[in-house]
C-alpha cells in the first residue's frame, strides 16, 4: 500500500469510528442509567402499550432497558377477549405476552373488570331478550376471569381486577349495567374470585383523578366497604394523567397517605402530562369543542420553555412518588414514548408531547429530571 492509500485508508476508518460514536451516543440505549436503576430500591417502573407499539423499530429494546414492567392498553380488556358470547379471543394477548416474556419484562393483567357499559360486552348484561339477572352477570364475570387468569397463571402477578368504578358526578358510583344489576356485589366478587384464581396475585382496583377533592372520598368509601366486607385487595391504582401547570401534587400527597391508614399499597398506573391542555374540551358542555378540534400548538415541536415546565413539574411529581415510596409499589406511564401516546387523539387530534421520550425515542429533559430526582431519593 502506498503511503497516500494509507493515509486516505487510515482517514476512511477513523471517519467512521467517528460516526460510529456519534451514533452510539444518540442511541437511547447506549446510556448507562435507566429509569428502573435510578428507581431501585423506591419503587418498580412500567409503561402501558400495545404488541404493534412494541415492535415498532428500537420500541422493545428502549422497554426493556428502562422498564420493570409493561401494561397492554387494550389486549386483555373484556371487549377484546370476549366481545362475543361463546367466543373467547387471545390472539392479540398471547402475542403480547410472547413479546414481554421473551424480552424478561413482568406483565400487568390489564383489566379484569371495567365498570363501564361501553367498555363491557353488550351480551354480559343480556339473556336471550331479557335483562341477564344479578347471578348469570356475575357467573359470566367469574368464568370470564377463570378464562384469562387461568391461562396466565404464574405469568401475570399484578392484576387490575376492576376499573373505573367511582362516578365523576354526583353519585359515588358510575352507572352502568354491573351497578344496576349487582350494586357493588360484583366488586366484592371479583376480587374474591381473583384472590382464588391467583392466591399470590397482587389486586389492584384502579381509576382515574380519584386523588382530587369530591372524587377521593367516593374512593376511601369504596375501599372501607370492600374492607367491611373482607375483600382481598392489595393496592390502589390512581392513574396520573395530568395536564402541565394542572398537576396535584398535595392532593396526591394526601390521598397517598390516607391509603396508607388503610394499609394498602398505591400503584401509579397510567402517567402523562399532557401539555395541549384538554380542559376546555369539558367546559360549558362542549360550547368550545368545534375550535378546539383545530387547535394544535405543537404540531412542529415544543419550545425548549415548554419542555423545561414539563421536565420541573415531572421532577415536582416524583418528589411525591419517592417521599411515599414506603407505600407505592410501582409507578407507570401511559405509552412509550410520545408518537404512541393516546393524548395525541384524545380527545381531539394534535400533536402531543406528554411523555419522558420523543417521537425518535430520545430522552426528553423530563427524563433527566425523573433520573435526577429518583438518584436523591434512592437507598
């Protein structure tokens, strides 16, 4: 080799090496700390998603290295195992779970029960023409967790037994087929059957802003009637979907601590903060919801002020979460990173940034904020 093919050959590899480290450097999974490390020792860390999310390009390697846990958004939900009578559907479960399992990522049985008419088969609440009796919908419940416990057992150990059960008006609990047909009967028997199913189950009854005023003392009702009644539930989920500058930090800090009088545990089970505020969408019965439905501020990206709200009030949040880690058990957010998050559809379309990763799967200064917070609180 002559002495000037040697220095361009030399030039070539150190080139690429350059390259190499440069793209080391972006990948995601290159760092050294994870969100499940910087946790260790508070509380574990999950994220909720879908089979197709994870096997989208880089999305199982950067669960896998940040992640204890993963809950499917919609997999195992009554309408998507069962929606038929006589029919029972795991396709997209077991898909789910052959993904996780192969990838060493524990598994959240996500939901056994939701307590909500349009989240539930039509056919459980019917018998032929007739309105199903208290004892058939309940059967149909308990054969319909025997169903899916029994074919996860000893694969699943959290299980979110029932959902969304608490009203957000003025009644304290939501109407629907279970209520009117059972009253509470069915929660105290799904979580009954559930404790039978799986003796060594961790059972979860979950909801959404249940940690703010009007809302929390439906909850603390709740759960001293299934206590009154010798019901085997473990832990609270309280779901976390917040909005920037929409963040209940004492109100979160005190529903904690009063499940902790309890003596249950507290799972933080569906976390983002949502910076295309979607309150208005409710205001003055839906008066705004034509112009809102054109309303999409961050189509091109947050401004760096934006992302620096989000990353101080993610950082506020887990001050929270790790003041209490006695009592919360796991902490998870809503979707992987913020191309899948379901607040980029609901309740209108836009363009959304709610979680720890962008849409490349890069940490976002909300992720450093969390790492940073979890590391002062870590034993």
């Amino acid at each position: 080799m002559t002495l000037l093919k040697a220095h361009f050959f030399a030039t070539f590899v150190a080139i690429l090496l350059l390259l190499s480290s440069c793209t080391k450097a972006e990948d995601p999974i290159s760092r050294t700390t994870s969100l499940k490390d910087a946790a260790k020792g508070l509380f574990s860390i999950g994220v909720g998603t879908s089979a197709n999310a994870m096997s989208t390009p880089g999305a199982m390697d950067l669960l896998k290295h940040e992640f204890d846990f993963v809950t499917p958004e919609n997999c195992m939900k009554p309408v998507a195992i069962q929606n038929k009578d006589g029919l029972c559907d795991f396709r997209e479960a077991d898909k789910f779970m052959k993904l996780a399992e192969k990838n060493g990522v524990q598994i959240v049985g996500h939901c056994l029960v939701w307590a909500k008419d349009d989240r539930t088969p039509p056919w459980f609440y019917q018998n032929g023409d007739a309105k199903a009796s208290k004892e058939l919908l309940i059967a149909r419940m308990k054969s319909h967790l025997a169903g899916v416990q029994g074919r996860y057992h000893g694969r699943i150990n959290h299980w979110d037994v029932v959902n969304e059960f608490l009203s957000d008006g003025e009644g304290t609990w939501r109407e629907s087929g279970w209520f009117s047909t059972c009253e509470l009967d069915f929660i105290i028997e799904a979580f009954k059957t559930a404790r039978e199913l799986d003796p060594d189950g961790f059972l979860i009854y979950n909801d959404y802003r249940a940690e703010r005023k009007g809302k929390r003392e439906k909850l603390f009702k709740l759960i001293e009637h299934l206590q009154a009644n010798e019901v085997p539930i473990d832990a609270i989920g309280l779901q976390g979907h917040y909005e920037l500058d929409d963040v209940p930090y004492e109100d979160l800090e005190f529903t904690i601590g009063k499940i902790r009088e309890y003596g249950l545990k507290v799972v933080i089970s569906e976390v983002d903060i949502d910076v295309v505020k979607r309150g208005r969408w409710y205001q003055d019965d839906g008066a705004y919801r034509e112009e809102l439905k054109t309303y999409d501020p961050y189509k091109d990206g947050c401004s760096e002020e934006i992302l620096k709200q989000q990353a101080d009030q993610y950082a506020k949040l887990f001050e929270v979460y790790a003041r209490n880690a006695d009592v919360i058990e796991r902490v998870s957010f809503w979707n992987l990173h913020d191309g899948q998050s379901w607040l980029n559809y609901f309740p209108w379309k836009r363009e959304n940034h709610p979680l720890l990763f962008d849409r490349d799967l890069k940490p976002k200064p909300a992720y450093t904020a969390v790492i940073e917070t979890l590391k002062k609180y870590r034993k």
